[in-house]
C-alpha cells in the first residue's frame, strides 16, 4: 500500500448512471480502475469503453485528492503553530 493511500473517496451518482450501460466486465473493471485509482493511486491499465468512464472521472478524484492533501498541511501547520504558542506562553 503506498504511504499516502487514502481511507475513502467519494463517489458520486454521475459514476453509477455512466457505469450502469455498461455491461458486467467493463463495468467490474471500470469500478475497479476507479477505487484502486482513488484508494492506492494506481495508473489503471484498462482499455476500451472502461478507459473511456475512467477518463471523465479521473479529474475529479484528482482534484479531491489535492484537495484532501491541502487540508491535511493546513491542519498540521495549525497543529504546529498552537504547538508554538503553547511553549511560549
């Protein structure tokens, strides 16, 4: 698992009504290309109709993860800046 895999991601309704047209292989390995993407950061290895879903889709987890890593620095500067105070007072 890489150091930076997430615990969860969103997944949204947008997702299920494209993948649900697609018959039960592309759609197992659209889901899967999503999740082991949002999850482990894992390039899919996919093609066809499956690459195509998953490219409407990848700017969106990729916007939510810098996102999720922007509020996780602001959270550890805030806990490093009360850290300060807390020493000088």
């Amino acid at each position: 698992m890489p150091d930076e895999a997430r615990e969860g991601f969103m997944f949204f309704r947008s997702y299920y009504e494209g993948a649900k047209e697609l018959d039960d292989e592309q759609r197992l390995a659209f889901y899967d290309a999503l999740i082991e993407y949002a999850l482990n950061d894992t390039e899919p290895t996919i093609s066809g109709v499956p690459k195509s879903c998953f490219a409407f889709v990848k700017p969106v987890l990729d916007r939510s993860k810098a996102r999720s890593k922007q509020q996780a620095k602001r959270k550890q500067l805030e806990a490093t800046r009360k850290q300060t105070r807390s020493h000088k007072g």
